[in-house]
C-alpha cells in the first residue's frame, strides 16, 4: 500500500509539472502542491463551506458569490483549482466552467446550465478520474454507487440493487426542488442504469448533460420540459437543491473563469443581459435558491471598472467582502511570492522525477538562478503574466539541470533571453486560445 501511495504522488507530481512546461498553467489536480500566498484566503472559503454551505441539524446550507480578482496570468486559475480541491476534500460537488462566447455565455442561461451541466464532478477517486468522469450524469452515478457500495460497479447483488431503487423511487424522486422535471429525469436515469434500460438511460442522460431532448422522447417517460431561457436558472437550481437535499452531496461548487474575456466582446445589449442574469443568481443566493452552493466568478480588475460601473446594482454587490484580490499578497513582496512559488516548483520536480538532495552548494546556486528568472519575470512579462512566466521558465531550468546534471549560473543577459523565449511562447499560446474569445 505504501508503496502505490509513492507511485501515486509521483505520478501526481509528473501530472503537475507537466502541465506547467506546457502552458505556464496549473494542473487540473494538484494545484494545491505549488500554492503559494494564498492559504489564508482559502482558509476562509473552507471555513464558509463548512459553517455556512453545508447541512446542519438538517437544515439546507446557505449560497454564496464571490469575485475572484486578478492579473491576467497572476493565478486566478490556479485559485481556482485550489477551491476545487478543499471542495472535494468536503464532498462538494464541483463544475469548473471556462465562460466562452460560443458555448457559455453569461447572457444565455440556457447555454450556461448546459456547460455546468455538462461540467460537474464528484470528488474523483483516482487522477485519471479528473478528466474521465464529468457531468451530472455521471455524478449521479458516482455518488449513487458510494451510497450504496458497489450497486453500479461492483458484482450485482439482487438485494443492493432493490434497496437502491426503492431509495430512488421514495427519496430522491421526492426531493423537493423547483423544476420537478429536473428530479424525475435523475431518478429514472438511475434507476434505468440499474434496470439496464438503456433506452431510458440515453434520452435522461442526455437531458440531465444539458442537451435538448425533443419534446417527444421525454413526453414518452412522462418527462416534460424544454431548456430555454425560461427554465435555465430554476433547472440549475434545482440541480444543486436535488445534490444537497438528497444527501448525495454535502453541495455545489460553480467556478467561472472569464478566461476568454467575453464580456469585453458583447454587445450592449448582451452585456445587460449578462449583468442581469448575474444579479438574478446573486439574489438567489440570498434568498436560499441555491443551498449549499456557492459560486467563484474569476475576473481581472476591469471588470470593475469597465463593466460593473455601468451597471449600479451589480455594482452595489461587488464591495471589499465579495472581492477575494490575489493580485499581491498583503505585506509581501512579488519577488518573494515568486520565489516561495519557484521553490514548491523545485519539490514537486524533484519529487516527480526522484532527483536526489542538493548540497548547499547546489542549493545556493539552484536559488540563485531563480532570483533571476523572478528579476527577469517582474521585467519581462509581455503580457504572459509574472507569476505564468516564472513557472514556465522555472520549470525549463530545472529540464536544463535534469539532462545535464549541471545548475548553471544564469547571468541577467540570459535569464532575460529565457524570459523572452518563453513569454513568446506563452503569448502565442493566448493568442491561439483566444482566437475563438479571447
């Protein structure tokens, strides 16, 4: 056992480190490996899920929304993931939703429920879970099977699957929730996973994922309900309702990352309409809609400035207490964010490819090269972001010492130049991502 939980953290650590040489960014699982700065703040969110967003003496959990506020490539992402990981830690369900013009847009809450939808995760079991087993689909599934161990996936038991099904049929069908059909599509699909009905399963499958099912296939289950405009916020809601009350979740998390920036490219109109769904989830929240629920919306400062002041109510709700700003840790100096950040880098490689100790000499030069990648970062971002920039370039000195053995002195000259290689790199990366939003 203790040697496959080593095989598992290392694999973890290979996880990490490569998905920093590739794009600069955080990995999907792991984040918090190489967190830095921002403990504190993620002591407070955990603090809030547990005494606020969870059941207590049987009473549902509160909602909350929060703006996530910084750089672009300063670690709103990285956050992000972070909040995900302490969530599932809680047996929160989470969405991580990337908003984009095309798929999900904020001012078409039909388009916005489908990609939550089609976003949520269970706390996975394994790594490979993480990018295999999304949508409230599969949710369904994975939590059913740790209610009762083993009815889905494990070797069938006439007995398990009975108790399963009378628990679908007079529990979670019962759930009081604002759109019914929203409950009754998740009981049928589970039961029909466990009947092997997979007629049944496909078209509730489809509509529990957000898709739009005609009306005609659902009419035949005796399902009726259309996704659209008037439906999109009362089904989402009634997702996170059915998640929490059933008890197959201690609630919902609902991350938004506007890393495409498609606010900046709306039209008037829709920007309105985008600012109005937004208050309509906020007051919602307020009102115990969305228990045990809360929703991190990442954004840069712009957002305040450029499009929250157009709109005096949105604004009212975007004060000091709603704003989580991970620009710049209070009281510390970026280069010494950078090389706190630079120095988890070092452990997790080191751990990933199982490299032995430095001596102090190594040591002494090893930080000496990433004072200087952080100097030529603080210099040289272009756009690509500090913190982005020295993980990337981070990252490749430690590539440079692991073929050749040797840790280089980097003159300014040269970490510059790496500097400059890389932050291309990463801008032609953004512009490639940004080309359908960005």
């Amino acid at each position: 056992m203790e040697q496959d939980s080593r095989k598992e953290s290392r694999l973890l650590a290979k996880d990490v480190i490569e998905s920093l040489r590739a794009s600069g960014q955080p990995p999907k699982l792991g984040a918090t490996t190489i967190n830095v700065g921002t403990d504190r703040l993620l002591q407070k969110i955990g603090e809030f899920l547990d005494d606020q967003c969870a059941r207590h003496d049987g009473r549902d959990g509160r909602g909350g929304c929060r703006w996530i506020e910084g750089d672009y490539g300063n670690g709103k992402t990285q956050f992000l993931r972070c909040v995900r990981e302490l969530a599932w830690d809680r047996g929160f369900v989470v969405a991580f939703v990337e908003l984009d013009q095309n798929t999900s847009p904020l001012d078409d809450m039909s388009k916005v429920f489908s990609a939550v939808a089609r976003a949520l995760q269970a706390p996975p079991a394994t790594c490979a879970e993480v990018d295999r087993e999304k949508g409230f689909d599969t949710v369904l599934e994975s939590l059913l099977d740790r209610k009762f161990p083993g009815v889905l996936k494990g070797i069938p038991n006439e007995a398990l699957k009975k108790e399963a099904l009378d628990w679908i049929k007079q529990s979670l069908r019962r759930t009081p929730v604002e759109s019914r059909p929203i409950a009754n599509a998740a009981a049928k699909f589970l039961s029909a996973v466990i009947e092997g009905d997979s007629a049944t399963e496909d078209v509730t499958r489809e509509l529990l994922r957000g898709g739009n099912v005609p009306q005609a296939r659902l009419a035949k289950l005796e399902i009726f309900f259309r996704l659209d405009e008037s439906t999109a916020l009362d089904a989402l809601k009634s997702v996170t309702q059915l998640l929490q009350r059933s008890g197959l979740a201690t609630g919902t998390i609902i991350l938004f990352d506007e890393a495409r920036r498609t606010l900046s490219l709306m039209s008037t109109r829709a920007k309105k309409e985008a600012c109005e769904n937004l208050l309509t989830v906020i007051n919602s929240c307020n009102e115990a809609a969305f228990p045990g629920t809360m929703f991190l919306y990442a954004v840069m400062p712009e957002f305040f400035t450029d499009f929250a002041t157009q709109y005096p109510a949105l604004q009212q709700r975007c004060g000091d207490a709603t704003r989580v700003k991970i620009n710049r840790m209070e009281g510390v100096p970026e280069q010494d964010v950078l090389a706190a950040i630079a120095d988890k880098i070092k452990h997790v490689y080191f751990e990933a490819y199982e490299l032995g100790e430095l001596d102090d000499g190594q040591q002494a030069a090893l930080n000496r090269a990433f004072a200087q990648l952080s100097q030529s970062a603080l210099r040289d971002s272009m756009g690509a972001g500090t913190r982005r920039l020295l993980v990337r370039t981070a990252v490749a000195y430690l590539d440079q010492y692991r073929d050749d053995g040797h840790l280089a002195d980097l003159s300014a000259s040269s970490a510059d130049s790496m500097s400059k290689d890389y932050g291309e790199e990463l801008n032609k990366a953004a512009t490639v991502q940004g080309s359908d939003g960005e």
